[in-house]
C-alpha cells in the first residue's frame, strides 16, 4: 500500500492536473457503467406501459447521445492522460540520474546495487506510472462496482453476497499469482542483465575487433545460452503454478456469471411483474463480471509490479557516506597536499592497497608517482578525488582534513585525466568541456586545452574540426580516435577543468615516443603556473619532476629527485635504465 500511495504522490507532484484528469475520468466510467443498465429497464418498462415505438426510440437515443457523449470525452481524457505521462515519466527519469551525485563511486562495484539501480532505471520510472495508472483503474472500478451494488441490493442484495465472496476469492488467487510473478522477476534479474551485458558487447565497436578476430564471439554466444537457460528455468518453475491459478481463475469467473443470472431468478418470485428490474439485473449481472475480472487481473499486476517500484524509492532514498554530505568548503586555490599514515583496502579483500604512506605537495610543485602495474597509484588517485575514504589516516587539503569537506570542492580543485579515458558520441568541443560550450571563452579555453595536449592540430585538420563528432554510432561523418589521440583527448579535457591542482595518471601509456616527448613539454610549459601530478611506470615524466615517488606493492620505497634516486643505485636506477635501453640500447650511457 505504501508504494502505491508513494506512486500516487510522485506521480501528482510531477503533474498536478494528472489527479483532475483521473477524477473525470472515474466519473465518466461510472455513468457509462450504469447507462446501459437504465437503457435496458427503460426499454422493458415502456414496453409493459404500452409506449410507442417512437417514444421508446426518443429514450434511446437520449440516452445513446449522453453516453456518445461520454465516450468521446473519455477518449480526449485518455489522450490528454498519455500526452500527459510522457513529461510526468521524464521528470521522474531524471531524478534517478540526479540520485548517482548521492551515491557512492564504491556502490558500482556491488552486484547487489547494480542489479537494484539498473532494475530501477530499466522499470522503476515506467512502474511508478503505472501503478499509478492502476491504482486509478482501481479507483473507477470500486465506484463502478458500488454503482451497480446499488442497483442489485435495492432489487436482490443476496446477489450481491455471493457475488462478494467469489470476488474475495477470485481477488486471492490473482494477489497469488502475482506474488509468484514477482518472486519469478526477483530470481531473473541477475540473468536478464547478464543478458543485457552480452547484448552491449555485440552492438558496441569497442569489442568487434575481438569479436573478428578470435572466439571471444563464440564464448559470448556460450554466456548468452546459459543466461537463457536460467531465464528459462525459472520460467518454468513458476508456470506449472501460475497455470493451476489460472485455470481456477477462470473456472470462477466462467460460472460467476451463471450463479448470478440463478440468483436473480431464484430470487424473483414473480418475474413477469419485475421483468423491467430483471433485465436490468441480468445486464449488471454481465457488467459486473466483467468488472470484477478487470479488477482481480488490476490487483494482480499491482502485486506484481509493487517489488520493482518498491526497489525504485529505496534507490531514490539511498544516501552515500561520502557524496552529497554537504559539509564545508576549502579555499578555491590550491596550497598544500599533505597525506598522513593513510591506509586503503577495496571493500571485501584482506590486502592493503595502500600502506602507510605519506607525502605532501606544494602549490607550483610538479610531482611524478611512478611504480609498476598494480603498485597502488591509481587507487591513490581514487583516494585524492574522495571517491574513496582511508581505512586509517589522513588527508589535508590546505591544512584540512578531506573527511570534513564537500567532495564536490575537492574535485573543482583537483582535475584527473583517468588512466582509462572513454569518450563520447557527442562534439569534441563537448567531449572536451564535457558540457556545451556558450562563450568565447569557452571555444578559447578548448583550443588551449588541445595545444595542451597536442591534439589541437589533428582536430583543426577535420571539416568540421571541434564540432566534429565522436564516433560513427550517430553520424557517418564522425571522428574515430585512435588510442593516443583518445589518451590525448583525455589529457584536454583534464586541462579544460582549469584545476589548480592536476594529475594524470599515465598519461602517456597509449603515445609514441615522440608524442609522449612533446606532451610532456607541452604540459611543462602550459602548465607552469599549475600542481601538476604524473602518475606513471613509464619514467619520462620523471626527470623534470621536484620530487618523485616510487610506489611498491602499495608502499612508497623511494623518494627523491631524479639525481638523488639515481645516487642511491637503488630500484628507481634499475627501471630507469631498463627503460632507457628500450630507446637508446647500448648508447644511453
């Protein structure tokens, strides 16, 4: 009852006219239930009375006028209801992207909330409209049903009884089976996004060239099956039960009709002197089983259709530990990056990410963190941008602690290029502001940012250079990046966030050596008034850096300039000149 009420409020406060439309409409389906009935008595009546044919024709088509009438109303009600529902489930569309600004970056990571979050985007917004839509359906029936009671109590109220109780029942079986079809929808969910998941991979280029290029189609193909194989077994499990109900059901209403029409006539000790009321019996009789169907079949796609609805408000009440707790505020420039003791593990594992590590950064410093795969350095990242806490320790921004401030100020003052960049099918203009540009200081600080990181004469060699689009899924004259120019792109739009403190981390991963040369004086020399933070294994960032961290198993082993690292001939030394002979050989000495 709870959803439903909830559905109900959410539903009004998106369009408040929705309750007005709804009430008219309950009101044309109750009198378009009771005309027919009055028709049929008045027929009856004036043909005992001896009335002419033209009287009788003359009552008719009154009559028949007032519920053309009616009709006609009903069918604008009901276009005005669908233009209507469009903006209503927009609106409510929308608060659930708006809800992921409340959600932790860690909840992603949880099967349990992917399931329940992509449950609510796939069908909370639709089922919240349509409960709502049902509950309305209800409503009508309700006022229908005491409409028609009224006429057969005042004629035969033993009807009315028996009708009563085969409804409770019918009214039980369909709440059954719609409780089974919930529990069915509950175990097929993990599946039906598997599914959805399988499907993405065969419709996204991303993995095509995998996919034509080895079996990855074929193992695909594998895990499609065995999703449909559990879809299917589940389906099956419930259908055998689903179909018992259903026969009842049917065997209810088959006879509910019959039993009536017997009661009436039981009941009516004379039926010639009461034809006019028992034709007007038999018709409600008909009317009213077709209504308590109706109304059994409405309750059962409410039972089931509650769960999904019920899941969408608890996404839509979900708070996060860390995003938005509005706490205060830093000062808008950057002074000072100070990190204490901090120590980090992923949620479910034993092993320390990061272990007691400490260092600072000072405003104007440029500062590489290097390390080899798996080191620890994109999680610090993580933990830098708040999308994390430490288990123990802390981090100091100007002197205060991170835990007490807004993430949202931390991340307007730290810009990050990701190691993994994704773009998307909108402008490069976009794709670089990630926003739609409106000044001329916005088409200004985008061609800063791709001198920044040389990209700005491949994009000015296109037709329709930053207002080309990104990937062909759209339009046939989209730009396909390659991975450097994708990393390169990345590295723009990290710029573009005009962050006083900006850190890359492996920037450089997907670029030749000459490109990587040149972003790197590029980054040197636009960025000098800017914090800049490399985070690499790669170790061409390292030699005109203030300071370097080398990162081991989530430690920090070494520390120092590049001179004093290569002074101690200790593993800073070795990965540097194991990497040097990569481009240099015997020569680099």
């Amino acid at each position: 009852m709870g959803t439903c009420i909830n559905s109900i409020k959410m539903v009004i406060s998106k369009k408040p006219i929705y309750l007005f439309a709804q009430i008219l409409l309950i009101s044309i389906n109750v009198a378009s239930t009771l005309i027919p009935i009055d028709i049929v008595n008045m027929i009856v009546q004036m043909y005992q009375d001896g009335n002419t044919i033209k009287d009788m024709a003359i009552g008719i088509l009154v009559r028949f006028s007032v519920l053309l009438v009616l009709f006609i109303a009903k069918s604008f009600i009901n276009i005005w209801i669908t233009n209507m529902s469009v903006d209503i489930q927009a609106k409510t569309s929308i608060m659930f992207y708006d809800k992921l600004a409340y959600i932790d970056y860690s909840a992603h990571e949880s099967p349990d909330f992917l399931d329940d979050f992509t449950r609510s985007l796939d069908r909370g917004v639709n089922n919240i409209y349509i409960i709502t839509g049902y509950v309305f359906t209800l409503i009508s029936i309700l006022f229908q049903s005491l409409g028609i009671f009224t006429k057969i109590a005042g004629l035969n109220w033993p009807v009315v009884a028996v009708v009563i109780v085969i409804t409770i029942f019918y009214f039980l079986i369909y709440l059954r089976i719609g409780y089974l079809n919930k529990l069915r929808e509950d175990e097929s969910r993990p599946y039906k996004r598997r599914a959805w998941y399988n499907f993405r991979l065969i419709s996204l280029k991303y993995s095509m060239e995998d996919m034509k290029t080895t079996a990855l189609d074929q193992l695909i193909i594998d895990k499609e099956i065995q999703s449909q194989d559990e879809l299917i077994a589940i389906a099956n499990k419930y259908l055998k039960r689903n179909a018992i109900l259903g026969f009842i059901s049917d065997i209810l209403l088959a006879f509910l009709y019959p039993i009536m029409i017997l009661m009436i006539v039981f009941y009516t000790v004379d039926i010639s002197s009461h034809l006019p009321e028992f034709a007007s019996l038999t018709i409600a009789a008909s009317i009213m089983s077709g209504i308590i169907k109706q109304a059994a079949s409405t309750v059962g796609l409410i039972e089931e259709n509650v769960p999904d609805t019920k899941v969408s408000f608890t996404a839509l009440k979900m708070k996060g530990k860390i995003e938005g707790i509005i706490k205060k505020d830093i000062p808008s420039s950057f002074e000072r990056l100070d990190i204490k003791h901090v120590n980090f593990s992923y949620i479910g594992s034993d092993k320390l990410q990061l272990n007691d590590i400490n260092f600072h950064i000072k405003e104007g410093e440029k500062v590489a963190i290097i390390g080899g795969n798996g080191a620890g350095k994109t999680t610090l990242v993580k933990l830098l941008l708040r999308l994390y806490d430490p288990n123990s320790g802390v981090i100091e921004i100007n002197g205060q602690d991170y835990t007490d401030t807004t993430p949202d100020a931390i991340r307007k003052m730290v810009g990050t290029v990701f190691q993994n960049a994704n773009t998307y099918a909108i402008s490069i203009a976009e794709n670089v502001l990630l926003r739609k540009p409106k000044t001329k200081a916005d088409y200004e600080l985008i061609d800063k940012a791709l001198k920044f990181s040389d990209l700005y004469d491949y994009v000015y060699s296109l037709d329709d250079n930053i207002n080309t689009q990104i990937s062909r899924e759209f339009v046939h004259t989209g730009a396909v990046l390659s991975g450097g120019q994708t990393q390169k792109l990345a590295i723009a739009r990290g710029y573009a966030q005009q962050s006083d403190l900006f850190i890359l981390d492996e920037p450089s991963s997907a670029l030749d050596p000459l490109a990587e040369a040149r972003m790197y004086n590029n980054m040197m020399e636009l960025g000098k008034e800017k914090t800049l933070v490399f985070i690499s294994h790669r170790l061409t960032s390292t030699i005109n850096a203030d300071r370097i961290y080398l990162f081991e198993k989530g430690r920090i082993v070494e520390s120092g300039t590049h001179d004093e690292l290569m002074a101690k001939d200790g593993l800073y030394k070795k990965m540097f000149i194991s990497q040097s002979y990569k481009y240099l050989g015997d020569s680099n000495e």
